[in-house]
C-alpha cells in the first residue's frame, strides 16, 4: 500500500487518468526519465507486490506506468522498450490481464513478439500513458477492470453498487464529457474519468477538474497534494499556464475569491460548495470533482444553494 | 422542378411511344400520378432504396417523394449530395460516431460535428420538421441554431450525443413553438443545473413526447406540472431522477393517457400519501405499454404498479435494484410482456421467474449491476439462461453480461429459441473458456450460427480460437452486425468471416490478433459493408495504406497515438464513402 502511495508521490501527477498537455508533459518525462534507472527495479518489484494483491491502483496514473514500462525488459508481448502499447507497464509482465494468450490449453499461439504488433489484449488502451489526445485511453478503469471500455456497458447502464442507492444523480452516470456552457469549439483534449475511482479507491484519488469556458477537462490526483496551495498552484499550471502575466489567476488568488474564478467543488451529496472552507483533509475525503466556475456564477450557486436547502425543509 | 413539369414530361414520353406498341416496351406503365402516392407510403429506407433502383422514372418519383432521409454514417455522404437528390426532405437521421465511443474508445474531438450539417439543412430544408441524431457531437451554438432556423421544426431526437448543455435545452424550449418531442437518451453530458424547462412557453401545448430521464439536472417541477397539463397530446414521459413519487403521481393524473412512462425516483421524500392512493392512480393509466425508471423502488412501492402491468409491453428495470424475489413479484403481474430489461443481481432466481411468468418474451437484456465487480459473488449464470429459454419459446433478442457460461448451455438455449436474430452474451472476463470443460467456447456460438438461420447481430465473447470465425464465415448467413474483443487465434478468424457473411454491414473489432493480411483479405467486401472498426489488433501503417490505395471509395482513417510506433496502425475506422476523405479530421486522424 505504501509503496504505490510512495510511487504516486513521486511523479507530481496532475492527471491521473487524462492527457497532459505538453508543457506538463515535459516536466513530467524528465522526472520519470530521470528516476527510472536507479528505481525501477525496486519500484517494479515492489509496485508487482501491490499489484498483484490489491486491483490495479496505480493503473491509472498513467506517468506511473511510463516510468516503469521503460525500466523492464519487457518479453511478453514484444522486447521493445519504446513500445509502449507493446505492453502498458512494467507491472504488466507480472499482473496483467490473463487473455488467450495465457491459457496453455488453447490453440492460441503468441504471434507478436515485435514492437510493432500490438499485443493489446494485455492493457491496450491505458497504453496511451500520457497521450494527449487519445484521451480515451487513459482512462483510469476502475478498480480491478484493466482495460478501457470493458466490459462493454455504454453510459446509461453503468449501475453504482446496491449499497450506493442514494437519490444523487450524479453518482449514478460515468459521465464521458465535460462540457459545462462551453463556447469555445477547440480539438482539445478530452477527458474522461471513472466516478468509481474518486470514491472507491483512496489510494489513488484523482478528480475532474472542469474550467468553465474550456472544453478541455482534466485530472487532479488529490492524493498527490498535501494542501489548498498546492492544488492551486497545480490547477494553475493546467488551466492558466497560457496566461502568465494575467494578475487575476495567479494561484493563490484562486482561493480566496478576489479573482476572475473561482474554484468551487462537488461533494459527496451532491452539493457545490466553495473550496477552502474545511480542513484539507475533510475536503479530500468528501470531494468528488472540482469546477472552476467565472465569479459571476459563483454567486449564483451561493443562491442555489440555499434555495435547494430551503427546498429540503419542506 | 416541380410536379407539373414532370407530369408534363412523362406524358410527352408517353406520347411519343408507337400507341400499338405492347405494354411491355414502355419504361415505366405507372402515370406519376400513381406511382408517387404509392410509394409516398413505403417508410422502410431500405425499401426505398430498392424502389429507386428499378429504373429512372421509379427513381425521380422516389426521390421527389421522399420524406425521411436516413443517414447511417454521416460521413458516407455530403449533405450537398443528398439535397441535391432528395427535395422534399422533413426528417433526417444522422448517425455519426463509431459505435464503439460509447465505451470511450474513441477520442471525443473525433468528429461527427451536427454544426455543419445544420447549415447546409438550413438552406436545403427550411421546413425540416424532425431531426434524430445518434453518437453525434452537438453544441450549445448547434442547438440553438436549430432552434431558430426551422420554424417547422418539431421533433428532436438526441440519443448518446454530447457537447451541448442545459443552455441549449434552453434554446429549444425556448424557440420551438411547435415542438412535438423532445428525446434525449444515454447522453455523456454533464448538466449542472439550468432549469431548461421552464424555457417552455405558455403557450406550448403540442408536446407528444418529452424524454428527459437521462438528464441529471433538476427542473422545475411547477413548470413541469403545468406542461403536462397542457398537452393534452402527451403519450411519452420519462423523467429524471429528482422526481419523486408524490411529484409523479401528480403528473399522472393530470396525463392518464401516457403509453410511455419512466419514472423518477420511487420513493417518497416524506410518507405523504398512502400506497393505495398510488396504485389507484396507475390503474388510471390504461394505455401503458412502457414503463421505465423506477429508480430506488423497493417492496413497498413495488405493488404501485401492479395495475399497470397488465398491459405492459415494455418493463425497463435496469435502473431498479430488484432482488430476485421482487421480480419475481412484479413478473407475476406481466403475463404480456415481451421486452425485459434487469440487472444482474436479480440473479438466477430472478430468470427462474422469467421463465415461469413471461411465456410471450421475446427479448431479454440482462445488465451488470455491478460491471467491475471483482469478486464476482453476484449475477448471472448459464442456468439464468437457460430457464428463460425453457419458458419463453418466443425469444429473439437476448443481451447477456454474466461472469461463467458453458458451450453446452448456450446450445441448450439455441435449441429452445432458434429464432434467434440478436445475440449478444458478454462473459465479462476476458478469454474465459467454458468454465466446466475448460475448453473454448468455440462451439457456443457454432451452436448459435448453426441453430438459428435468422440471426442478424452477434457478439461474441470468451476464449475464442479461429474456429469460432469459421463457424461464423459458414454458417451466419444473415448476420449483419458482428462484435468481436479479445478473440482469435490468428489472421484466419478474421479472413474467415470476411470470406463468409454475405449481408454483413457492420464488424467491429478490437484487441484480437488479426493483421494486415486478414484486413487485406476482405477487400472487395468492404465496400458493401458500412464501416469495420479495428482497434488494438496487429495492423500496420502500411497494411493500411495498400487497402486504401486499391479502394478509392472508402475512407480508411488511422487514430494515431503517440506511444504506439509510428508503423503501427492502433485503431482503424474503414467505411465506404462517396464524400471522399474527411475535410474535419481533428490532427489524430490520418486519412490515408
């Protein structure tokens, strides 16, 4: 358990599941680039243990997966080191998907052991560690599923657990865009997230994040920081970064309500509520994603939610 | 050109044919007249299409009397095309993403914008009354330009499309005056609020159908009341969530005539209201063929719809957390249902009921409660299966999400009900044989293809070696959609189905190790298909380069990701067009 915490926190992850832009990406590469070559055995074997006892935590932080991927001499499924889709992460060589490919009963000949065929029934779409723009890929699936888009449940039939049969909406629907009164039509990136992961795994605790007026949704592991500032600062460098002279979105100006934005959370019942108000640890437990609304709306939603709980009264 | 010219050029060719001539030598016997209120009546596009391919008068009295355009892939076509055909257009479908984005395998800036097709529908048809869009990305802008280019306009139908909010629901309540529905179904939208409804004018009082379940948003519950009072037309209602019981039981009295109904939620916030009071209220609904909803319903509320279900055709239950027993007890009830949809943890017990109580069944869909359940406990098995095959001999359709199936059950099941023409069985763990041999399940869907001559879909799931492709390739005659993930032993699945299936349209597929020699194989298929999807299988740049090179007419579009190498073809979306190649592809798109 520690060590994938351990893991996780050394790779400053700011989207768990979804594409990096490239000025994060960069800075996230030499970290990982960097590391791999005195850790990666260690990380690989420890990080093995893990994986194979608990389901798949560190699937989806996808930088993770980089960094060991390159550390292992990979021969299930092709030698090559720079493939990535050859096999999705070092750990997979030891944990991975049994597929036809295992069973020694079958008829089944392991055909690829090229870079280039993909031996894809191994994790072929969270191989998109850190692609951008295939989003989809990386999506983080969910606790003990390896694999993107299986088993096959489109949207509306994704049913939370029994116990979970609350009356809130939202927890009900894997909710694939993030799309909220955006104008901006941009090919962007597309993010794609797993509510299950924000409240079922605590060992990895990675939330939408959306600004309104982009299309471009993201994630934020939660666990990766220790406090309001550093989310902020890492929010800043994935939605401001474009905007370095703008006084209005400096970091700390997020939190305190004097800027253009404002940095407003969903909890657990469903509620918006404005970040900063509860301990650190109390917000992270009770997050389940993050809107950085314009201020005017956030006046709005102050009313809202008090007419919703007048509603209640009733 | 309008109907007289025609009329008048007809006539001229009649004339002008030698009067002793027999009947036979004429091109077409049928004055315009006749021909066109005849075929004003035939609906099915596929049948349209035949009709238009009789000769050249058949073809201009069809397309002048065409109404609904159906546009499978919309980019088979340009707009322009079919405008310049089709003249009188009211209706159009459009259908754009793979299929397989509903399982977010396909990047969402992928494409199938309805913003461009808008402006060309504008111009070509003003007077568009309907528009039905599936796997399409649709904005705020789009919907609200649709709202206030069309005055006819009338029937909006969104089904899993995204990009658009409560914004543009806001444009459409807004603008169209003479809606008549307003579908929206299995969208991946995220709505914060923004109460849309109440964007309805007074003054609306046409709406037929109003489809709102899948929103998350909260409205108006006032002004939704007061819209069901006015339209007096209503036959279709499915509400979201946040509706509760005592809200609903408003609803229906005010609209006893609802064919349709999804519930909101099935609970009451505070016991207000007996649940006799309830259930008589329901048996006031005589003409309920559907019902859909009943989130959070329980024992308590279940008997509420009793009453109901006596005529029910339709029981959508895969939102209500029924325990096998409570099935059972609503099933008693529905002696004439023939569609069934539940979730997986009513259980074996669940299906025994089904069995027993549903003896017109002709479709079943069970769907995972829980889909990443590891641990695996609850659910479905073979035997689930097979009690519904013994006691409903009528079933045709059945989706199934288990965890352990057997080849001999499911040919125990095709033995019951060969008038199979969808199966679609999903044993959830990837590659897992039959769990009591041990072997493939090569023969389950042998037995599938061989049992049941009418089949039209199949999804294939479990350890399959090459030999499943060749049952399929021999025996599925009539399939025209196939889906196939993690399958296959090696080229000769994939060439096996390409050299078989004669109707085949769609084949999608993804993780199985076929390369470019199975791709390459199906050449002169292709075109007669409506697209292949091929995703994390063993193609190549160049595999796919050859196949669009010796086939000008289909689009063969490579998604690139950065760490496959740059040989590898990862995901592979071919399908026949006569638009040529994408002029929106986003940057990930290579259209070779």
């Amino acid at each position: 358990m520690d060590v994938t915490l351990g893991l996780l926190d050394q790779l400053p992850s700011s989207d768990g599941g979804g594409g990096v832009p490239s000025g994060g990406s960069t800075t996230m590469r030499s970290i990982l680039t960097g590391s791999k070559s005195k850790e990666d055995n260690n990380k690989n074997t420890m990080v093995v243990s893990t994986e194979v006892t608990s389901s798949y935590p560190a699937v989806v932080d996808d930088e993770s997966l980089d960094g060991l991927e390159l550390g292992l001499g990979l021969s299930i499924g092709g030698g090559g080191l720079k493939s990535k889709t050859a096999v999705t992460g070092g750990w997979s060589q030891y944990a991975r998907i049994l597929t036809a490919k295992d069973f020694p009963t079958t008829l089944v000949s392991e055909p690829n052991n090229s870079c280039s065929s993909s031996s894809s029934v191994n994790i072929p779409n969270s191989s998109a560690s850190g692609t951008k723009r295939t989003a989809t890929d990386s999506v983080s699936p969910p606790n003990g599923t390896s694999v993107v888009g299986w088993p096959p449940v489109s949207k509306a039939h994704r049913m939370p657990n029994l116990a979970n049969q609350m009356k809130s909406p939202t927890e009900n629907f894997i909710s694939k865009s993030e799309q909220n009164k955006s104008k901006n039509r941009t090919v962007g990136i597309k993010d794609y997230s797993d509510e299950r992961n924000g409240t079922a795994n605590k060992k990895y605790r990675s939330v939408k994040v959306n600004m309104d007026g982009t299309l471009i949704g993201r994630k934020v592991d939660l666990n990766a920081h220790t406090s309001y500032e550093m989310l902020a600062q890492t929010l800043h460098e994935m939605f401001f970064s474009k905007w370095p002279s703008k006084e209005a979105v400096k970091p700390s100006r997020l939190l305190d309500g004097t800027s253009e934005f404002v940095l407003t959370y969903e909890d657990k019942d469903g509620d918006w509520m404005l970040v900063g108000d509860v301990p650190w640890e109390m917000f992270i437990s009770s997050v389940k994603r993050l809107r950085i609304m314009k201020n005017s709306e956030s006046n709005e939603l102050a009313s809202r939610c008090e007419e919703n709980s007048e509603r209640y009264r009733d | 050109m309008d109907l007289d010219q025609k009329r008048s050029r007809s006539v001229d060719r009649v004339d002008s044919v030698d009067p002793d001539s027999s009947e036979s030598t004429r091109t077409c016997p049928f004055p315009d007249e006749v021909l066109e209120p005849v075929l004003s009546l035939i609906d099915s596009h596929k049948d349209r299409s035949s009709v238009s391919l009789v000769c050249k008068d058949w073809y201009h009295a069809e397309r002048w009397s065409r109404r609904h355009v159906f546009i499978g892939n919309c980019y088979s076509v340009s707009l322009e095309i079919v405008a310049g055909r089709f003249p009188k257009i009211r209706s159009v479908t459009l259908k754009g993403k793979p299929r397989f984005s509903d399982f977010n395998l396909v990047p969402e800036d992928w494409g199938a914008d309805v913003h461009p097709w808008l402006s060309v529908l504008a111009e070509a048809y003003p007077f568009l009354e309907e528009l039905r869009l599936k796997r399409m990305a649709v904005s705020d802008e789009s919907l609200e330009f649709l709202a206030t280019n069309f005055t006819e306009f009338k029937a909006l139908s969104l089904l899993s499309c995204d990009g658009f909010s409560m914004e543009g629901l806001k444009a459409i309540a807004t603008h169209c005056r003479n809606l008549t529905e307003l579908d929206i179904q299995e969208n991946g939208i995220d709505d914060l609020g923004g109460d849309w409804l109440s964007c309805f004018p007074e003054t609306l009082t046409t709406l037929q159908v109003l489809n709102f379940a899948s929103l998350n948003s909260e409205v108006s519950f006032n002004a939704l009341e007061k819209l069901v009072t006015r339209c007096k037309s209503l036959r279709v209602l499915k509400v979201n969530r946040n509706i509760n019981l005592d809200q609903l039981q408003k609803l229906l009295l005010w609209a006893p005539q609802l064919t349709e109904l999804g519930t909101g939620s099935f609970t009451q916030d505070l016991v207000t209201r007996p649940v006799a009071d309830l259930e008589t209220t329901f048996g006031n609904c005589k003409n309920l063929l559907t019902i859909s909803g009943l989130w959070d319903i329980n024992s308590v509320y279940l008997p509420i719809i009793y009453p109901a279900c006596v005529g029910l055709s339709f029981l959508n239950l895969s939102c209500a957390a029924l325990r096998s027993f409570e099935l059972a007890m609503v099933l008693m009830h529905c002696k004439s249902v023939r569609r069934l949809w539940v979730l997986d943890n009513v259980g074996d017990a669940g299906l025994e009921a089904v069995g027993s109580w549903c003896p017109l069944l002709e479709e079943l869909r069970v769907f995972p409660a829980d889909p990443f359940d590891q641990e695996e406990v609850a659910g479905v098995t073979e035997s689930g299966l097979i009690s519904v095959s013994q006691g409903c001999p009528k079933l045709h359709y059945i989706l199934y999400f288990c965890h352990q199936m057997t080849n001999a059950a499911v040919a125990t099941v095709v033995q019951n009900c060969p008038g199979f023409t969808h199966f679609r069985l999903c044993i959830m763990n990837l590659g897992q044989p039959d769990y009591l041999t041990n072997e493939p399940m090569d023969e389950a869907f042998g037995a599938v293809v061989r049992t049941c001559p009418n089949l039209q879909r199949l999804a294939v799931s479990g350890l399959l070696t090459d030999l499943t492709f060749e049952y399929i390739g021999k025996y599925a005659k009539n399939l025209e959609i196939l889906s196939v993930a993690f399958a296959g032993s090696s080229d000769l699945g994939l060439k096996y189905v390409l050299g078989g299936c004669p109707r085949l349209r769609k084949l999608e597929i993804r993780d199985c190790p076929f390369g470019n020699a199975a791709l390459l194989s199906g050449l002169t298929k292709y075109e007669s298909m409506r697209s292949l999807w091929m995703s994390a299988c063993n193609l190549t740049m160049n595999g796919c380069r050859v196949l669009a090179k010796e086939m000008p007419r289909l689009n063969v579009e490579v998604m690139k990701d950065e760490d496959s190498e740059d040989s590898q073809a990862h995901k592979v979306y071919i399908y026949r067009t006569v638009a040529g190649p994408r002029r929106d592809a986003p940057p990930f798109v290579l259209t070779l």
